[in-house]
C-alpha cells in the first residue's frame, strides 16, 4: 500500500509517516517547504521520498497525485493558527488551505480511486452545552473562521469521495510544532503562578497514538465520520495545566480562571469540546490510551530529544 501525507511538518504528520515505515508501508511526504523542515533525527519521515507541495495549486496537485499514484491519502495539512484567522487579511488564505487546498486533493484521490484521510476538529460544533459530540451529527455551527473553514474540508471530501474517513480531533500535542503543553512548560519554567480557562472542557490528542490510529482505519474500508481523542475522561485546560505541571515536577500554581476573565483570544472558542468515541469501539479500532499516560510519554520524549 502506498501512502500520500501531507503536512509531514506538522505534528501529526510527522507521526503518520513515522508509523507507516514501522509498519512497512511506502510513504510519501509532502509539505510546502522546498524541503523538509521538521525533526532531524534518525526518524524515518526524514529518510521517506519528499515532495514539496502548494496544495492551493490545483494544477500541481493532480500532477503530482496522478504521478504518485496512491492507494490512500492521509491529508494532515491544515491553517490551524485559530486566532490569526480572524484577521481579514488572512482569511482568504485560511479558505484556500483549508477549503479549496483539501478539494484539490479530494479531487485527486478520487481521479486516482484513493482512500482518503481528511483531519478535522470539533470546532465544526457550537461548542455550547454539556453533551458529547457524536460523530454523525450535522448540527454545524462554527464559532469562528478556523471552524468554518475546517467545516468547508469536511465537505469538499464528504460531497467529492465515497471512500473517506473525516477524523475530528481536539487539543493536539505531538513533538514536531508548537502545541500547549510546550507553551504550558516554558510559562511554569519562568513563572510562579499562571491563569488558565476552567470552563472549556475536551480531552488532549497525541499525534502518536492518533497515527496509530490512522494507519489502522486506513487497513479497512469502515470509511465515515469518527471522533478520537485519548481516553480518560473529559477535563478543563485547567485539569490539563495541574496534570501536566505534577508530571512535570514543576510547583508553578495554577489559577482557574473563566473565559471571560481571562480574555485575550480573537476567535470565540468552544466550550464543550467533548467528543463521543464510541463508533471507534463498534467499527472495532482500538481506542487512544488514558491521556495522563498519554502526557508521561510525551514529556519522556521531551527529554529524550532536549527540549524539557
């Protein structure tokens, strides 16, 4: 089986083709980068073929695609700078990234009769109430730009492929990018105490185990819409801080804080985030581990390349 990856610099995707080589898939990564500018380690993404890529090109794209010839797709670029979106100047290229950029490559999976992975968020829901998100809802209702535009990709694959897997995720860390738990230790490493929002409630993703994940979807043919984010429970950005902070060693004090007192963001952000995962149990994938696991494997991983 031959795999397509974009967004290879990103977290996730840095990920998915590290665990296609394990399992000894072909890989193809791509990014806009003339070349890639992730982790340069012994990994086997930085060993994998590489193709920069514009995915805004249209032309491009199907050339490349149609060159390549892949059985699956697993689309991992994305805009994903929430609060940067909301500015007007940026938000018509937010649209080509991630609307027209993910049409572009549904289009060429489905000239070439691939499978195709396309990565969203929660943030396609209005984020009000206290009920997990099943995978299947339609009640759309964006907060902001980055969610409308994520809401535009899943549609530009749901109406072009019949052979698709929308995935929604929530509260990405992995170790090639930024992410929170980065943020939250270099806050704690010079601060003694720090204010973080109590009343947005989800459950973190680790690009690690959602690779896994992915691989294993992209194994059969139980294409649809599913939900995963890592087991153990719904928590607030608060829970997550106090967490990560007692795994950390570190006794910088954690204020909870509300949205609203606690200000700053551009974009509206959604407080319920909670995602139903259930459908991943009655397709039979095995659901992401316990998030807390999930944070001591990630800081063990800081450590061992340097950055914590």
């Amino acid at each position: 089986m031959k795999i397509f990856v974009t967004g290879v610099a990103g977290q996730l995707g840095h990920d998915v083709c590290n665990e296609l080589a394990a399992r000894g898939y072909e890989g193809i990564g791509t990014d806009l980068a003339e070349e890639y500018k992730g982790i340069q380690d012994e990994s086997a993404v930085t060993k994998m073929p590489y193709v920069s890529l514009d995915i805004t090109d249209q032309d491009a794209v199907r050339k490349i695609i149609d060159e390549i010839k892949p059985d699956v797709i697993i689309h991992c670029a994305a805009w994903t700078a929430v609060d940067l979106a909301e500015e007007p100047e940026k938000q018509a290229l937010v649209k080509a990234i991630n609307v027209d950029g993910t049409k572009n490559i549904a289009d060429a999976a489905k000239a070439n009769d691939a499978k195709m992975v396309y990565i969203s968020t929660d943030y396609v829901f209005n984020g009000q109430g206290e009920t997990p998100w099943e995978p299947d809802c339609k009640d759309y209702a964006p907060l902001n730009v980055y969610g409308e535009t994520k809401l535009g990709g899943e549609l530009a694959v749901s109406e072009t492929l019949d052979k698709y897997f929308i995935v929604r995720i929530a509260w990405v860390f992995g170790l090639n990018g930024k992410n929170f738990i980065k943020t939250m230790l270099k806050v704690g490493s010079n601060h003694d105490e720090v204010r973080v929002v109590c009343d947005q409630v989800g459950t973190p993703t680790y690009t690690l185990d959602l690779s896994r994940l992915l691989v294993d979807m992209v194994e059969t043919e139980k294409y649809g819409y599913y939900h995963a984010t890592n087991e153990g429970g719904y928590i607030s950005w608060y829970d997550f801080t106090k967490e990560i902070y007692a795994q950390a060693g570190l006794s910088t004090k954690v204020i909870p804080v509300t949205t609203k007192e606690y200000g700053l963001s551009k974009a509206a952000r959604p407080f319920n985030s909670r995602l139903d995962k259930k459908k991943l149990v009655d397709n039979g994938f095995i659901p992401l581990p316990d998030w807390k696991d999930a944070v001591s494997r990630y800081l063990e991983a800081l450590k061992a390349e340097g950055e914590f």
